[in-house]
C-alpha cells in the first residue's frame, strides 16, 4: 500500500508541476508576444546599426546620417584629416601653429614654449607637468574637478581643462626638463 501511495503522490505532484509550469510559461509568452517591434519604445532592442546611425549623426553635428549620405552638394566637408586655421583657410603647408577642428588632437609642448587657447577650447594634460598660464588674474575651467585654476597654478593630469577666453594656456612647469603631451579640442597656437 505504500509503494502504490508514493507513486500516486509522485505522479500528482508531477502532473501539478507540469501543470504549473505551463501556465507561468503561457503567461511569458504572453507578455513578449503582446510588445511592440523590436527597437520600439516597447521593446528597447539596440542594433549595431543603430548605433552606428547614432554615431555618425553626433559626428556630422546632429543632422541625421541618412540624409547626409543620399544629398550631395557643395558645401565643405568636415572631417578629422582636414586642417583649417581659425580665419577658415587651408593650412596644409603650414606648420600646426593654429588648428580649428572637432577632433582630438594630440600635441607636444616643448619646455619653455606655451601652448595658448582659442576662445571655448578644451586641453587634457596626458604627460608631464604643467602650470596654467594666463596673462590676467582668471585661468581655466578645471571641468573634472569643478574648480577654475589660476595663472602659475598646477595642473592635474587627465583633466578636461576649458578655455573662455583666448590668451589663456598651459605651459611647462619651470625646472622641468621634459616637455608635455597634451590632448586639445578646438583651436589653439604653440608660442
């Protein structure tokens, strides 16, 4: 009697477990198969395409990607490899004394040589040491820490450093024998 007891009660809890399992498992079919389109509001679904078409129109300035690529017309294009001073003229036979640009630029300031801000620019110290300089009693924005640094005052490496104003830069630290390397977003002139 017991042996046929335990093999009706396996066989209930069984068929209650199926049971069970299959209406929880209608319940999630249910709630996936009543959601909209993938990529919708309903279902946020991120392809690589659309990452891609998101990329593309912050690099284009927010204008969407798929109306650039089917116009042409003829209008300058803007792009990392093309240099222009702040004045708009080329200056492919120039040295880099003065860039305008939206990309990143990486560039070496020698000891003793200052590397001064266009208006809105922005600098981040990659290697060695460097002081603010600025020829009246403001500085630069330290946008990572939250603090504006003065003239002669030291600058933390890694930091997004902006510039207000033009005539306001960086410069290495005196007594120090090597140069800096510095990341600059907009324009800028090494004196």
């Amino acid at each position: 009697m017991k042996s046929r007891y335990k093999v009706s009660l396996a066989a209930v809890l069984l068929g209650g477990g199926i049971v069970a399992g299959s209406l929880m498992n209608n319940s999630v079919n249910g709630a996936s198969s009543s959601s909209g389109q993938p990529g919708t509001a309903d279902d946020p679904v991120v392809t690589k395409s659309y990452v891609d078409q998101k990329i593309a129109q912050a690099i284009k300035g927010g204008v969407p990607a798929s109306n650039t690529s089917s116009k042409t017309s003829n209008a300058p294009a803007t792009n990392a490899t093309s240099n222009t001073t702040a004045s708009g003229a080329s200056s492919a036979g120039k040295a880099s004394a003065s860039e305008q640009t939206e990309a990143l630029k990486v560039v070496d300031v020698k000891p003793g040589q200052k590397l001064i801000a266009k208006a809105g620019s922005e600098f981040i110290l990659r290697n060695g040491y460097a002081v603010v300089y600025s020829m009246d009693t403001s500085g630069a924005i330290d946008i990572t820490s939250g603090t504006e640094i003065f003239h002669n005052q030291a600058v933390e490496k890694n930091h997004l450093l902006s510039f207000p104003r033009e005539g306001r830069g960086i410069q290495v630290k005196e007594g120090q024998k090597f140069g800096l390397v510095v990341m600059v977003r907009g324009g800028y002139t090494v004196q």
